[in-house]
C-alpha cells in the first residue's frame, strides 16, 4: 500500500492507523517522500518539522498500547505558515518576519496536535496573508498548470493538498484566501463561521475579517478537522461559545426537500460562460438528489467589497505598526501599498464602511428566509492565468475583480464551502483546470453547508481527480 498511500482520503487513513494496519511512521515517510521528489518544482513548503519522524514513532507506540488520542492520531497535516508552531518557524512569508520563533503553539494547532496530528511542516504563503508573495520567496507552482494562478493567500496549502504532498492543510481566509485556492487548485475548502473557530496564535491581515479553516481532498476530510478547530478559547473572546456540531453525523442526511438559493443575474453579470456552465451542472446534480432551486437576488455587493478594501487596508496597518515604523522598506510593494493605504483612509471612510458592513450582513442573514443554502461560483473565471492575473490592474481593483464571490462572505461572516466542480476547456499545456462551486449558509450552518456539498461529492467525481503527475 506505500506506493498508494498518498491515495487514501484523510479519514480512510486515520481509520487505518487505529486499526493499526497503517503505520503513522510509513504515513510521514511516505508524504516526506513525496515532497521530496515534488516540492523543489511545487514551492509549497515553507518549513518541515525535523521531529516529525520521532513524533510518528510515539504516535505509533501510543495506539499499539491502546492509546489513542482522538480522530488524527498519527496523521500527517500541514498549517500555513502564519499559524504558531512551537517546534518550527512562523515567518508570515515575510522577511520581516524571518527567524520568529514562537513560545506557544497556535490554539488550531494544539487542538490538532491533542487530537493527534503530527505537524508536518508549514506551507508557502502570500506576505502577510496578502495578495502576493514576497519578491525573496518563490511562489507556489499550481501542479494542474504552472501557467495558471494558485489562488491566494493560502496558496501553498491548496498545492500542498492538490499534489498530494499532504492529507490536509490549514488556511485562513480574509477575502477569499481558502477558497480562491481551493478552486484554483481543485480541493475543499471550508471558511467557517467568523467566531466559530479560535484565531488565538494566528498571525493576522485584518482580525475582524480574518476566519481559520480546513483544507482537504473531500468534505468528509474537512469535517473532520473542523470539528477538532472549532469551539470556545479562552485565548480568543471572539470565538463563540456555541456547541460543536458532530459534523460527521450531519454528513449522512439527505439533501432531498433543500431549497437552493442562486443569484443568476448576480453570475451572469460577473462570471465567464464556463463558470455559469459548470453552475448549471451543479444545478442538475443537485436537482436529481431531490434538492429545489430557486431564484433569489442577493443585496448589491459593491458597497460590501469596497468598504472590505477599507477595513483591511486599516486592520493591516494597524497590524503591522510596530514593524512598520522602523522596517518598512524590507515590506514587498503588494503588502506595503496595502498598508500606506490604510494609513491614508479617513476615520470617515471607516466609519462608512463599518455601516455598510452591518448593512450588507443583515440583509445576507435575510436571504435565508428564501432558501436554506446559497450556490455560487468560487471565481468568476476557469482557470486564470498568471497572465490574466498581472493584468487585473493595481489594488485594490485586482483583489475586488477576482474576488467578487468570496470577499462578500468575509464581510458578512457566514460560512461557506468550495468544492470541484468541474474543468475548464483547457489550459496552458493542454488540460483542464479545475472550476469551483460555494454553497454558502446562514451563520453557523457549516453543518448544512457541508452536507450539501457532501451529497454533490457523492454523485460526482470531481474531488477525486488529480492533476497529472500527481496521481
């Protein structure tokens, strides 16, 4: 089984290894293996833990004895590198911040780690969970095209998973930086609820906008690392005090009688004829499950994604002050901009922006009354280009033209999952790159959401498929 172990899903491998007829040492082996024969042209990588071996042993001893210490004991994971890990560097993907060592493990982490997961290492990320790499790192190469965008800013986790080089990975999403690399690089992605899971040692863009979350190869998979992230911290005040649903049990409810909400002249008016052909065949798939679509019309999003450019321009700078002051031109031009952006705004133009927010939210959560789940896409184009990508301008017009189906969700809180949903025509080199799809619920309805999604994985192929040399 080493030469396919990669294959298996995270939760067929985390049952293997209790049942003890897979090793957690072979499952470490077999992915530092595969990062060593694949990352050195991926770039998914920041950081590997030098323990991982010796903490694979321990795992393996603990089970033999009858030990077993949750759901992920023995599984091999990997977090962005903006998530604090007290036997690795987190280094942000910014010189400013290389060398951080930090004393304590990320709430996120030390739950995995309880529940049994081993660390493996830490993935690439855009500088700062921003829009671009620093000009001294090497960006991630997404494996299903290197001339077509990873997504970010969680851009090494979506190729980590992708490639294989990982069961599953943690992101963080802002604007989109879960899920625009899950659709790029054709995994699952969950941005939760904003409150839902803890962001005590991540390290942030903009805290009220920042939410933490799974991403994996199925929906099954990242259930059930969220179920093991989510819940009350008293390191974060934020985080809700709300019961942990059992995620995994809500998977198996069918999805026949739920109302499927779509905004087709919201689509129509931002994304491409392979987008909306890929939408259509959602539609169907979930039509034959027994789901029912109807038309509803979301609030105008543009009051929402401009006032989102605001607050995160004014949530980073004050983020990045205490370096800013005396280091400012070690800053890449992408997060710098951002951050003398902030500095300019006007406590008027926040102020503004803070009510549309709390307009935009209310009249999100009200949607629901029409529909149980929303669909829409996770890009408004298949497979873009690093090329299409360089010309979207400066920002923050790049980040609200590539963003218009995510970023909303960010300022509104509420969950959604990205899943594969389908190909585009074609792409440089010859194949398909992978499309997309969200459904999006009312705060806290990951469970709906992922059941939802779940049922389409169960007709479907999609999140099986893997790019070419990487199977």
């Amino acid at each position: 089984m080493s030469s396919t172990l990669h294959r298996l899903s995270l939760v067929r491998l985390a049952d293997e290894i209790r049942r003890g007829a897979v090793s957690p040492v072979d499952a470490v082996r077999c992915m530092m293996d595969r990062i060593a024969a694949h990352d050195g042209a991926l770039h998914a990588f920041a950081h590997l833990n030098d323990a991982a071996l010796d903490q694979a042993r321990r795992a393996e001893a603990e089970i033999a004895a009858g030990l077993v210490r949750g759901p992920l004991h023995g599984v091999p994971l990997a977090a962005k590198d903006l998530f604090d890990t007290a036997d690795m560097p987190t280094e942000f993907g910014s010189p400013v911040l290389r060398g951080r060592r930090p004393a304590q493990d990320a709430t996120v982490i030390a739950r995995l780690r309880a529940a049994g997961a081993i660390i493996l290492g830490k993935t690439t990320l855009t500088e700062g969970a921003y829009a671009d790499h620093h000009p001294d790192v090497v960006p991630p190469v997404n494996p299903w095209g290197a001339g077509h965008w990873t997504g970010t800013s969680s851009s090494g986790s979506g190729v980590a998973v992708a490639a294989g080089l990982i069961w599953g990975a943690l992101g963080t999403d802002t604007g989109g930086s879960i899920r625009l690399p899950s659709s790029c690089c054709g995994v699952t992605g969950i941005k939760p609820t904003w409150g839902r899971v803890s962001r005590a040692g991540a390290l942030a863009l903009a805290p009220s906008l920042d939410h933490m979350g799974p991403m994996t190869r199925s929906v099954a998979d990242a259930v059930t690392l969220l179920g093991v992230m989510a819940g009350p911290d008293p390191r974060d005040p934020t985080a809700s005090q709300l019961p942990v649903p059992d995620y995994m049990a809500e998977l198996t409810k069918p999805v026949r009688g739920l109302t499927i909400g779509i905004d087709r002249g919201l689509l129509k008016a931002r994304a491409d004829d392979q987008v909306l052909a890929s939408m259509e065949h959602v539609i169907e798939v979930m039509t034959g499950l027994g789901a029912r679509i109807v038309d509803v019309t979301l609030p105008p999003i543009e009051p929402a994604l401009t006032g989102w450019a605001v607050q995160c321009a004014v949530e980073a700078a004050i983020v990045h002050r205490e370096h800013w002051s005396t280091r400012a031109a070690e800053y890449g031009p992408r997060l710098a901009a951002l951050i003398e952006r902030g500095h300019r705004h006007t406590a008027f133009e926040l102020a503004e922006a803070q009510e549309h927010r709390r307009d935009f939210a209310g009249a999100m959560e009200a949607i629901y009354a029409a529909c149980d789940v929303l669909l829409i896409p996770g890009l408004p184009v298949a497979g873009p280009t690093l090329d299409y990508m360089s010309g979207l301008g400066e920002d923050p017009a790049a980040i609200l033209a590539i963003g218009p189906f995510t970023a909303p969700f960010d300022v509104s809180g509420q969950p959604t999952i990205t899943i594969p949903c389908g190909l585009s025509e074609t792409g440089i080199g010859g194949g398909g790159i992978p499309i997309g799809c969200q459904f999006a619920g009312p705060r806290f309805a990951e469970a709906l959401i992922a059941r939802t999604a779940h049922a389409f994985q169960t007709a479907t192929d999609w999140h099986t498929r893997r790019p070419a040399g990487y199977a």
